[in-house]
C-alpha cells in the first residue's frame, strides 16, 4: 500500500505518462478539476511551473522533469523499503518488473518464473516484452526492475549481472532443403524467401549487420513483431526465419520444422544480458529473482564459438546476492 504522503506524487507521475490531465484523471477515479488542483498546489511548494498547455494535451517543463525523475527514484527507493520490511519475515511478497526480448519470454523466462514462484507464490512479478531499445529506455527510466535482452544498446547506466553468447539460428521448414545441412550460411538463406523481424529487433539489426557487406540482398516476404506468427507461416514452404538459439528451443520439437544454426564464420552471434540500472539498490526480489535467473544462465552458456567472443561472454560472472550485500547492493 502506497503512503499516504506519496499518494500526490503518484498523481503527477501518471498526468506525465498520460501527457493529460484528463486522461489521467480517469485512470485515478478524480475529477479533472481535483486532479488540476493538486497540480497546482504542488507547483506552488515547489515554486516553479511542473506543465505546460499543449494543443494535445500537457507536456513536462524543464523542471518538471527534474521534478518527476526525483520522484520515479523516491518510488524506487520506497519499493526496495517495503522488501526490506517484508525480508523481516523472509521473502513473503513483493513485487518484480522485467522488461525482456520476445526471445527468452516463452520458455525460457516462463521456466524461471513458475521456479521462482514455486517457492514464492506471494511475489507479483509484471513483464513487458518489447524490443532491446525500448527496454533499456525502461530500465532508466526505474520503469522496471531488470532487464533480460539479446544486445542490449551500449548504456553507461546498465550494469550486467550475467551475459552469455547466442548466436542466430534459421528455422525452415522440416522437408526445406536446407534442412539437410547440420549449419546454414545466411547467403544460403538469401537464395528463398524470409520472413523477418522488424527492424527495430536486435536479431533483425545483426542479420543487416551480416549482409550490409555482401552483394546479395534479402527479399523479405514476410516482416513482423511475432517470432511465432513467422515460425508459423514458414511450414509447408521454403520461407526461411530467423530466431536467437534460447528462443528456438521449443521448435526443435516441432516435427514440421528444423532449426539450424548460423555458421559462426558469419559472425552472426551476440551477448544475451541480465543487467539492472547501475548504482540502483534492487529491492529483495528482484535481486533474489536475478541472482536464480543468472545461475540458470551460467549452466547453459553454449555460443559464441570464437575465441575472442567466448571470452567478452565469460568476462561477467553471476552477481549473488552476498557480492550485492558487500557491495551495498542489499542493505
């Protein structure tokens, strides 16, 4: 239960994210005036103008974006106080907020999530999936807790908690004729049709990574947000996709499909990462859920093959929760 002191902050917090009084009056059960009113009284403590009028709505002004980032770490903080107190009586409940690839959510993630709450059936945990940018900007921004994604964008503020190589596997249909090979280059791929990520995934950004030096140039029939949808539509055709290995597990039970990795000579591997916001404290939970996820991680390290790769993969071992402890993680 939120104090009640904080109750007003809160307030603010959702007009931000709604960029509208009204809006966020209806999500808050308040009238618009009443909301307005709470606005205001604010902006008068605090002696300076938090919103601005705009033809849509109401944007942040230069200090209520100080304002609302102070209040998001204020939020954090009260969220790590409460699993403190519930620590008291052991890990009892509480809550944990995971932005993660599409990638790792069905199977993998899923696994860890009905292990954790095997033994903690009170803690809430909420996952947003969504691309590698977008769950970095939520990781800044304290919208969530942790974040568990196949390369992430180069941040000052991520701090790895566990990082191991994966590469990128084709998934073809079973009679495809290049289901015959053990391993796949991508300019054999190129020969058929793909069905491809969105440009905004990070498997999509590795595959044009891959090409941008070849002559030869893709010819994508199908392009889509839904690594199932794609998997789908590719039996009983000769349509290619292409997946990361830890979310592929699952089709290699498919009899209608073969997956085939990616030839390391095309370089077409990348770190996936468990990280948190640097310097942030992580409540108990999620530290606790952190510390299982990365152990499962650690066990199943496989990719990548070259040296130099498998090296970076190695160079962050798991953080446990006694390291966090020393290092002023957990209080």
């Amino acid at each position: 239960m939120a104090l009640r002191n904080m109750r007003v902050l809160r307030y603010l917090e959702e007009v931000a994210r709604f960029g509208s009084v009204r809006h966020a009056a209806e999500q808050l059960h308040l009238t618009p005036s009443a909301l307005l009113r709470r606005i205001q009284d604010v902006e008068f403590d605090i002696g300076a103008t938090l919103f601005e009028r705009t033809s849509s709505g109401v944007q942040l002004t230069a200090a209520g974006e100080l304002f609302i980032g102070w209040i998001k770490r204020q939020n954090a903080d009260l969220r790590r106080v409460y699993s403190q107190i519930e620590a008291l009586n052991g890990l009892r409940r509480g809550e944990i907020r995971i932005a993660a690839s599409q990638a790792v959510v069905n199977g993998f993630l899923m696994k860890e999530v009905v292990a954790f709450r095997e033994k903690h059936p009170l803690v809430k945990l909420s996952i947003t999936v969504c691309d590698h940018t977008t769950a970095m900007r939520h990781l800044i921004a304290y919208e969530v807790d942790l974040l568990l994604v196949f390369r992430p964008p180069h941040a000052a503020e991520l701090q790895p908690i566990m990082s191991i190589g994966q590469g990128m596997v084709a998934v073809m249909d079973a009679q495809h004729p290049l289901a015959q090979r053990q391993r796949v280059r991508i300019r054999d791929c190129l020969m058929y049709d793909l069905a491809l990520p969105e440009p905004s995934y990070s498997g999509r950004e590795l595959i044009d990574q891959v090409l941008a030096g070849g002559s030869l140039q893709p010819n994508p029939v199908i392009e889509s947000n839904s690594f199932e949808l794609m998997a789908e539509l590719v039996k009983g055709t000769e349509i290619i996709c292409f997946q990361v290995d830890i979310g592929a597990a699952r089709w290699r039970d498919d009899p209608g499909l073969a997956v085939r990795p990616i030839d390391e000579a095309d370089g077409a591997y990348g770190p996936l990462v468990l990280g948190q916001l640097k310097g942030r404290a992580l409540p108990l939970p999620a530290a606790r859920f952190a510390e299982q996820v990365a152990r499962t991680l650690d066990d199943m390290r496989s990719l990548p093959l070259d040296d130099a790769a498998a090296k970076a993969s190695r160079s962050v071992r798991p953080i446990t929760l006694k390291d966090m402890e020393t290092e002023g993680e957990i209080d």
